[in-house]
C-alpha cells in the first residue's frame, strides 16, 4: 500500500460517474497525493449531497439524570481559576466524544453552589444562559449585575467579562448556550481572565441594562442609533415572555390566527435597537404548545437544542421518539424533521401547555444566504 502524505488518499473506484481505472489513472492519483491535491469527481457525493447530512444524531437528555450528576460534581468539583466553571457539556452521540450538542451549538447544565463564585473571565464566543428552575444566582457583565430567575433568558455578548456569583444558601443550576463548536472550527477564539473576584455584591432590583432597554417599543435616544451586532439588554423576563405566548393563544381561541398553527404560539428573543437575532450566530425562542395540539413536521437547515420549561408530551425527530417532561433536553441536527404532542396539564405546568425553550444557529445560516425552512405541506 502506497504512504499517504498529509492524509490525502484516493481510491479508484469502478462507478459509472468515475473515470475508468487504469495504471495511468492510478499515477495520476498518486501524483496528486504527493501535491496534497483531492480531485472533486472523487469527493461530490460527500461534499455535496443532493440534501444536508448532518454527523449529528437526534438525542435527548433527562433533566433528573443532568441535575443528579451536576449535584454530584458540585461535592466533588471546586470551582475557580483553571476550570474556570463548574459546566457538564451535552456530547452528541454521533459527533466523536466532542462536546459539541449539534456541530455548532454547545449546551451545558452549570451547577453553582450556596456562596460560590465562578471568576471573572471573556471569550470571543457568544452565549446565554436560560433558567428552568431556582433562583438567587447573579451573572455580573462588565459592572452591571443581572438577577437570574426561573425562565428568564440571559444573553452575553462574546468578549464582554462576566462572572456569577451565589450569595445564597442553595445550589442553583441553568442551561449555558454558546457557540463553541462554531468558534472552535473557525479557528476564531480568543480566552481572557478577568479579575478574581468581584468585590461589588450590590444586588439591584433591576439591571442597568434593563432599566434602559427593557421598555417595549422604546429606546434612549443617546443609543438608539448606535445598531450593534449583540442585544444591549441582558435579561428578558419570563413574566413578558409568559404574558406575550398566552396573549397569542388568546387572539387564536378569539378567531384571529397570530399563532404558527393552530394551538402552537411562540416568540422569539430580538435585539432592541435593530429587530434581529439577540446574538450574530444564535437565535433564540419560546414557543407553547396547547394541550393536545400537535405541531406539523418542520425541518430546517442548521440545528437547534430545546429543553423542555414546563409541561409534558412527546417529541419526534427524525426517526426517534421520546416522551419529555420538565428540564429535559433533545437535539434537532440539520434537516430533521421535528414534531411536538403536547400533553400538558395543570399538573405539570403552571400554563397548562408544554412551554418550550429553542435556540439555533439560524443567523449563521441566515448571513450565508443559506436558510432553509419546510413543513409536509410545503413539499
């Protein structure tokens, strides 16, 4: 067997879209082995199939089993300079051992015990944090404190500093989401410490960053103009969220049809100065889900990570179907059909619907002119 050089090996293969093979075609290969060169012909099924092939597989993780072995590290795992954070990554079962939920979503469950402090760090990654349960954590970005609370939705802008601290006297844990995969591919990333510890522990009420842009509709005028790539505001509340899903559902038992489908309401998280995406690579959504409603099967390009907020059902993608309950989390890889069955009660949820926390990699996909989005009907 001939050495390969740089790990470029072509193989001749008796297909009828290949050249014949021959001696003189396999010293053309060789040759171009030595050269570091691939021919095309021998790789367009791969490189461009006729629909996208994601390595990523559908998978879901339980919110019990998650929060169970955070509890654990946090007995056993400190938190401080080096790890940095006390973060447990959702490895996707067909991306290699990675820690990588999807090939350009990083989700993490980051677990912060009574009186810790996570350091002050920045990243060039961009990322959110999104609270199902607890409350009493606070996430410093830059001088501003930000409360966290259940179904709050938190975003941070990459190379911004910030850290958390728990003034508490209970653990708390949330979902971290960035960009990580994506970054980490690219090749873009740049790593800063910040300082050791923040010696401010003022805990406002409201955030500066809310008290200036957490108004519907309006904007200070010194800012206004100033468009950005990444929201201002640090914090969307659950109780706007709450208030704008049912609202929806509503106008729709009224007549009016302001919902995706029937019994099916969602919102989406929007830069304030500009209308867009809160990040330049994540996109970020709730969505509610009657009880009993069923959502049409949709697929997209790019890929997605839900977690569950509150409610019951089963989900559906691809060829994988689970039951879901509170917390739990599941991936949807590019062009992957999803469909949701709510089975929500007043038992399990405090809207009586399954309330679903989305975010995707939809702006990349969306600045690349390469976003594609399809129900059943629509074929």
């Amino acid at each position: 067997m001939t050495d390969t050089i740089g790990g470029v090996r072509i193989e001749m293969t008796d297909a009828p879209d290949q050249p014949a093979p021959s001696e003189q075609l396999l010293a053309l290969y060789r040759g171009f082995e030595q050269e570091l060169l691939v021919p095309l012909w021998a790789e367009i099924g791969e490189l461009m199939p006729a629909a996208p092939v994601s390595r990523a597989l559908p998978h879901r993780w339980t919110w019990s089993a998650l929060y169970a072995l955070a509890r654990q590290a946090g007995d056993l795992v400190p938190v401080g300079r080096g790890g940095e954070r006390r973060a447990i990554a959702l490895a996707n079962p067909g991306l290699g051992g990675r820690p990588f939920a999807t090939p350009t979503l990083w989700a993490a469950i980051q677990y912060l015990g009574a009186g810790e402090e996570a350091p002050e760090h920045r990243h060039t990654q961009n990322a959110f944090r999104f609270v199902v349960e607890g409350e009493g954590v606070w996430t410093v970005v830059g001088d501003d404190p930000v409360a966290m609370r259940r179904g709050d939705f938190l975003p941070q802008a990459g190379w911004n500093f910030h850290a958390h601290f728990n003034p508490g006297d209970a653990p708390m844990a949330w979902i971290d989401g960035l960009d990580i995969p994506y970054a980490h591919y690219a090749e873009t990333t740049f790593f800063d410490f910040g300082r050791d510890r923040i010696e401010d522990r003022s805990a406002p009420e409201t955030s500066k960053s809310e008290r200036l842009w957490a108004h519907p509709g309006l904007a200070p005028v010194a800012a206004a103009d100033a468009s950005v790539g990444t929201t201002p505001l640090l914090a969307y509340r659950w109780e706007h969220t709450d208030a704008a899903l049912t609202a929806q559902l509503e106008l729709e038992a009224q007549g009016e049809t302001h919902t995706i489908e029937p019994g099916h309401a969602a919102v989406r998280f929007l830069h304030p100065q500009t209308g867009g995406d809160v990040l330049p690579t994540i996109r970020a959504e709730m969505h509610r889900v009657r009880r009993g409603a069923q959502t049409a099967p949709r697929r997209e390009t790019g890929s997605s990570v839900w977690q569950v907020f509150d409610g019951s059902g089963r989900v559906r993608v691809g060829d994988e179907e689970w039951s879901v309950s509170r917390g739990d989390l599941f991936v949807v890889p590019s062009w992957q059909p999803l469909s949701v069955v709510s089975e929500a009660s007043t038992d399990d949820s405090d809207s009586g619907a399954l309330d679903l926390f989305r975010f995707s990699d939809a702006p990349i996909h969306l600045a690349m002119h390469q976003f594609r989005s399809e129900t059943e009907d629509d074929r």
